[in-house]
C-alpha cells in the first residue's frame, strides 16, 4: 500500500505518575485494585498527596500502542488533546521523539482543564491500579479529527477509553467514515472491564458495523457479552469481526480468525508492573498483522511486546521490540 | 539534640528529564561528556526536541540527599526554589512525600522563568551528561531563608551548585550566620568541577571560614586547590575543615578527620546511571555521622547508598537503605 500512515491511532493522552503501594493503602483509600477509574481534579489532588515519591512517563493507552509500533519504524500518528502545559509538552514530546506524527491542536492555556494524568499505583506483586484524571483528554471533538489523515491510514486504532467524554462517540464516527470510505480499516481495544459496562451498547455497535480486528483481555471479553464462558464469548465475538485477539495473562493470547482459534503462549516474565501489558501486546500483534505473519507468529509477537513492558516501570518500551522478536526467533 | 531537624539542605529545585544517548550524540550537539553545563531556556528547547523518549523524575542535587536522609528517617527540611506549575508541583511533591518539610514560597505564575530542569542524558556506559536550565532555582534569595529553621539545624548542607544566580551568595550568609549562631554546623559539596572553576574564590572563603564538612570527588576537589595531586589536594582541604569526604569513582572515598586518612572501599555495582551517586554518598555520609558511627562505617554508608542509586534510572532513592545498610553488615 502506499498510504502515508500503516496505523494511526486515537486515544486520551496521559501522562503516567508512577508510584509504589501496599495494598493496604489501596484498601484504606477505597482505590479498586487492577482497574482504572476516573477521578475527578479535587480527587487527584488528595490521592497524590498521599502516595510517596513518584516519576512521571508520558502514558495512555492507545498513545504506548502508537510509542511500540513507532518504535519499530511503523508509519504512526496519533490524535489526542493535551494542554499547552508543561505536562503537554512533556507527552508531545515523548510520542514526536518516538517517530509518532502528534498534530492535534492543542487546548490553549485559558482551558479549565489541565493535561491529563494517571496515577499509576504499583502493588508488591507488580499488578497496577490507575486513577485517572482525564483533563482536556476528554474534550476531543469531531474538529480535532483530520480526515485527511484517516484516509490516509492503513489502520485506525481507537481506544475504548476515549469512549468517555461528551463529543467521543462524534469523533469516532468521523474517523470511521473517513477511514473506512477510504478502504482503510478499523481496529479497536476495550480497554478495561468498567468501561465496558459504561460502554456496552456503543461498543457492540461499532464492533457489529465497522471493526475488523479487535484487541481485549478475558475480562473484558467476559464484560462485553456478559458471558462467564470466555470461549462463548470469544465466538460471540469472532462472529461479528474478522480478527480477536484476547489476552489471557501469564497464558498469553487466543486469536479468533477464518473460524479458526490459536493459541500463543506468553513466556515467563518477571513481572515487575503491569501497565501498558494490553497497549504493548496490540503494538506487536499490529507489527505481525501488517507484515505478513502468520496468526501463530503474530500473537507471540503480541506477547513478546507485552513481556518486554511488564518487566520494567512505565508503558513505553525500553529495548528494542524488533531485536526482542529476533531473539524469540519470529523474525 | 533537640533541634528540629537534623539536616537542612539549600539547594537548587529541579525536576530531571531522563534519556538515554549515544556518545556521537553529545559530539553532535557540543555537549561535554559527564558534567554539568548550565543552558538557558531556547538551548534548553532546542536539546530536548532532539533528544529521544524520556522520563521525568525530582532531582536536584541537595534535594537527592535530603530525600536520601529523609527515606532513613533523618529529621530534615529543604530549602529551593519552585514555581506554581506543574514541574514545581511534582518537585514539592516528592520531597514532601519523602518525609522532609518544605515551605520555601513559590514563584508565582507571572514569573517569566519555569520551575527548573535538567536534561540529564545517559551515555551507554552509565556516565550522565547534564543540561541544566535553573529556572526560578536561580532566584533563591535571602527573604527565602528562614532563620529560624536554620537556627533549628544540627547541620546545614549547602549546594555547590546554588553559588550560580544572582543573590546566592547573600542568601547562603544568612543561612550560615543563624545556624552557626545557634551552635549548628555548615556541610558543602563542591557539587561539579565547572561550578568550582566559577566560584573558587567564594568557595574557598566558605571553606575556610565556615565549613565542618566538606563533600567533594577527586576532579572538583583537584580544581578546588589547582593541584593535579590528590593527595595534596586533600591536605590542603583538611587543614581547613574538620572531615573531608572525597568520593573517588569506584575505588569509593577517602576521608581525612583528625589528622587521619581513611579509605572506604566501595562494592563493585553495574552502573545503569550515574546520576546523584554524589548526592547519595552525601545521604549515607550524614546517616553515619549522626549517628556517631565510626570513619570507615560512615564513609562506607556513604559508598553503598551511592552505589544504589547508580543501579538504577534517576537519583531518588528506590530501595531501603538501612535495609542495605543492614545488608552490609553496617549496622
């Protein structure tokens, strides 16, 4: 193909305030272990005052999708609203310096809202708990989507978190009609078990009219047809799209496609923090998917991604994804 | 003692910008390998738009050490300039999250100046590069001091680095004069090889008029006295104050007190970044003098907490340190 980007993804922009917890502090502060949740600015204000030290890694999810595949010299851009802040700059910076084309307008300096962040809280057994204050991240609109660019997408990747916020599902339908009136076609994560059920019915429609790959965990497969069977709902899903790929942890992934499921195994992993696992996974499996791969190849690309991410803080990669698969011998 | 605190830093406040460079990197853009230049904010742009991903983490040399102090339970406060934005909020954050008071008036958000920062950039064999862009840090003055917590200061520990800047000079004297008037003792380190060659004079005055202890390495304290030999260098130091403590790379430190000079091995460690191993020896040095340790078991508190920080990205402590302490059978 000749289009200017093979994937161009959608997501809120986040910066990343990693820090270590106990559980009990978790327990204490009625913060739900293992899921995000969205806080508002007052509420972000009284947890990071009670957290310890932190590092700031720019983050979101679609964004570390976007960071992966650039990383390997895929063709990316990413919309996503920042503030002119220094958060902002911070986040524009990392997804530029990573080969990502970031051209969103930015939210000028008299919005209410500051740049997004997450407080990442990191337990002992390296599972991450995210409160999130999403800031201007929330107000992307339809005018913030160039569809000049999404026709020249191979892929678009939305993310299910950008679900939240009032004029999300507007810019979506933007994108997706650019894309797709383009020949372009359309993948999409779930993101995370709550926001399913905060998102049920729009998600089933775009996933019944317009996804052609569909990237989610167990749980959040479980969520969306409200199945506790993942193999039922696995084949509820495979039955609208041509392609799941649905995480199953430590087990790696199961991949839905021409009726047909795979299984590719995870290898064993230190974990040391969980975030960015699902971004990271997507970021390999797309690095598959757009060269040629087969299934099999493809997935364990998917889990080798993920297996570098959850090794080490923070959701953006530190080695070399494509030597990464190299070693693996998938390349 | 009763005082209040048991260590008060003054020091330049700045958040780090962490990336990873090659060499021809640092060749390309006139930057020097392994110390520290200050920039001012277009250079400061212009590097960080060609420099790669990078993560944020509190730095500041003095403020790495009262965090150091803090994170072991010593009594401590830090004094250095913020602004009210969001760098400045991260800073005061993980400074008071470690355990030490900081109250030191913000600049406000008409300041033309940012809270300040440094692109510190880590070459492949662990050394740092640091671009430092002082910000409001520079204009730290004298109403800033508050005589009272310096009164309530077993010991205040003065930045090398904060000599740079309009009023330091005079804000350090006041500093000095009510800590000493209350009975308090007066550290410095020499903080940079470059920062030595522009204020030696003011320097040695200090020195030689109200240093007890004295923290430097082998290359600032060789500037110091313009003399190539170490061993001089040292003499000359130790006439002046009552304990030198001159860190010497991976051969660990040397310390002169009483007319005596011992040497503390330090343990061999994989430097992943070399940034604060001064700043930390600083840490474990102050643990061991407070708590009226032996010379070698000071100096050698000093060696291991240096040589956790340089296992690591950043130069905020992540393991105990009395747990290392413990470790090494050093206490």
């Amino acid at each position: 193909m000749s289009k200017k980007y093979q994937v161009v993804g959608i997501g809120n922009s986040i910066v990343d305030v990693l820090s270590h917890v106990e559980d009990a502090f978790l327990v204490e502060n009625g913060i739900e272990k293992g899921i995000m949740t969205l806080i508002d600015r007052e509420r972000a204000t009284e947890i990071y005052a009670k957290t310890g030290p932190s590092l700031e890694i720019s983050g979101g999810s679609a964004a570390n999708t976007i960071a992966g595949l650039a990383q390997m010299g895929i063709k990316t851009a990413y919309v996503g609203k920042v503030k002119d802040d220094q958060l902002g700059a911070i986040f524009a910076h990392d997804m530029r310096a990573q080969g990502a084309d970031f051209d969103t307008p930015l939210a000028l300096p008299s919005h209410k809202a500051e740049t997004g962040r997450c407080m990442v809280m990191v337990s002992p057994d390296g599972e991450r708990s995210m409160n999130t204050y999403l800031g201007v991240s929330e107000f992307l609109t339809p005018e913030d989507i160039d569809e000049t660019v999404m026709a020249d997408a191979e892929w678009i990747y939305l993310e299910g978190y950008r679900f939240d916020g009032p004029e999300s599902h507007a810019a979506f339908a933007k994108a997706i009609a650019a894309c797709r009136g383009a020949g372009g076609k359309v993948a999409l994560t779930l993101s995370d078990p709550f926001c399913v059920e905060r998102h049920r019915d729009a998600f089933r429609e775009m996933i019944d009219n317009h996804v052609d790959l569909l990237f989610c965990n167990e749980h959040e497969l479980r969520a969306m047809y409200q199945d506790e069977d993942l193999s039922v709902a696995l084949r509820l899903a495979a039955d609208e799209v041509d392609t799941v790929a649905c995480t199953v942890g430590a087990n790696g992934a199961y991949i839905w496609r021409d009726g047909k499921e795979v299984h590719a195994p995870a290898d064993p992993v230190h974990l040391v923090d969980a975030t960015g696992a699902g971004d990271l996974f997507a970021s390999g499996f797309f690095f598959g998917e757009l060269n040629g791969y087969d299934t099999l190849t493809t997935g364990r690309m998917g889990c080798v991604a993920a297996g570098e991410i959850i090794s080490h803080i923070g959701a953006r990669p530190e080695a070399d994804l494509k030597t990464l698969f190299a070693k693996h011998d998938l390349m």
